[in-house]
C-alpha cells in the first residue's frame, strides 16, 4: 500500500502508519495473510453447510408424526372388552332373571324364602331385606295372591369385568281381601358375575303405577 487510504498521502518509508494523519497502513503481506485466513474460514463454513443440509435432506429418515391420546385409546379398549363382556352374558343373565321372577312368585305366595335365598351373596344387605320381605307376606292376616304375568328384558349392559345392569318390565296381578290391582314397574337389576354364577346385589325400580283391576 503506497498510498494512505484515508488522507492520500504517499508513503515515504518502511512505516507502517501514515506520517501526515496517523492511520494504520499494514504491509502488503499482511494483507495477504489476512485474506487468506478469511478465505480458508469461508471455505469450511461452505463445506460445514453443505455437509448440513446433505444430512437434513438423505439422512433423516422420512418419519410421520402421529398424535396419540392414550386416554381415548384406553375407553375404546374398555368399551370393547364390555361389550364383549354382555354378548357373552346376555342370554345366561336374562335367563337367570326371569328365572328369579318365576320363584319369587313362588316364595311370595307360599312365604317361603328359601325359594330365592340363592339369588343373593349370603349375608348380603339384599338378602336381609328380601327375607324380611317374604316373612312380612307371611305374618298378613288377609288372604293375598301374587300372578306375574311378564318379565320383559329391556336392557343388559356391562359396568365392568364383573358386574352387568339388566333392565327389565314388569307386569303382575296382585289380589287379596280388599285389594285387586295390576302392577307395571320397570327395575335395574345389578347382577354380580363370580365365575360360572349370578348373585342380584341390587334391585332398584325406577317406575311403578298401578290401577284396579
């Protein structure tokens, strides 16, 4: 560099500042060496980039993202099992109701318990109640006369593994000394399944009118 690049003024010696302004004027192989170091740093940035977006565009594996609710997984698999769980029970636990509803007729009429003590866990809170029940119809000073005439199953679903609701309606006479009347209820049966066998732990009815007959 022979010239100042800020004041112009011609260089005279070997300084390496200029005489008349004072600005820094590095040699000629300086400057060379300078250029070369920021051409070789270019370089590898180059090759660094070029290498990076090789990589982005072959080597990453062309991968779909998919989002999974595990919770909406876990009902679809519940539901299914259940579903799964009535078909193979629906058949056996309308049988068993409508087999409970002939008996209890039986027990009604006859006050007699042991006719459906087995349709309950022993000892259960059902059992007790159900018990009293018939002993109640027993120790009635009129003459009485239960005729069920229909036990329609109108619903069994699953609440889990081991436990199905069985809807039902209802329809019987009930006579006695003072009374004739005709009954229509609809009820829930909860029915517990342990192993090869039925228990009714709940029965709850949900409607029940009744008109002289």
């Amino acid at each position: 560099m022979k010239n100042c690049r800020d004041c112009g003024k011609e260089k005279s010696g070997t300084e390496n500042y200029c005489l008349n302004c004072g600005l820094c004027m590095p040699s000629p192989k300086r400057q060379v060496k300078i250029s070369g170091i920021i051409s070789f740093v270019m370089t590898i940035l180059g090759l660094l980039g070029t290498h990076l977006y090789i990589s982005s565009k072959y080597d990453t594996p062309n991968v779909e993202t998919v989002a999974v609710d595990s919770e909406n997984i876990h009902i679809e698999f519940v539901y299914s099992d259940l579903h799964q769980l009535v078909e193979e029970n629906e058949t056996d636990v309308s049988d068993f109701i409508a087999s409970f509803r002939y008996y209890f007729e039986v027990a009604l009429n006859s006050a007699d318990f042991s006719y459906i003590e087995d349709y309950f866990k022993t000892g259960s809170q059902i059992q007790t109640d159900y018990l009293t029940d018939i002993e109640r119809h027993g120790a009635m000073s009129d003459g009485y006369h239960y005729d069920f005439q229909s036990t329609t199953i109108t619903r069994v679903e699953a609440i889990d593994q081991e436990t199905l609701l069985v809807n039902t309606a209802e329809m019987f006479y009930f006579t006695s000394d003072d009374d004739a009347l005709i009954y229509n209820k609809t009820k829930a049966y909860t029915v517990e399944i342990q192993g090869d066998d039925y228990y009714i732990t709940n029965i709850k009815t949900i409607t029940s009118d009744k008109v002289a007959s």
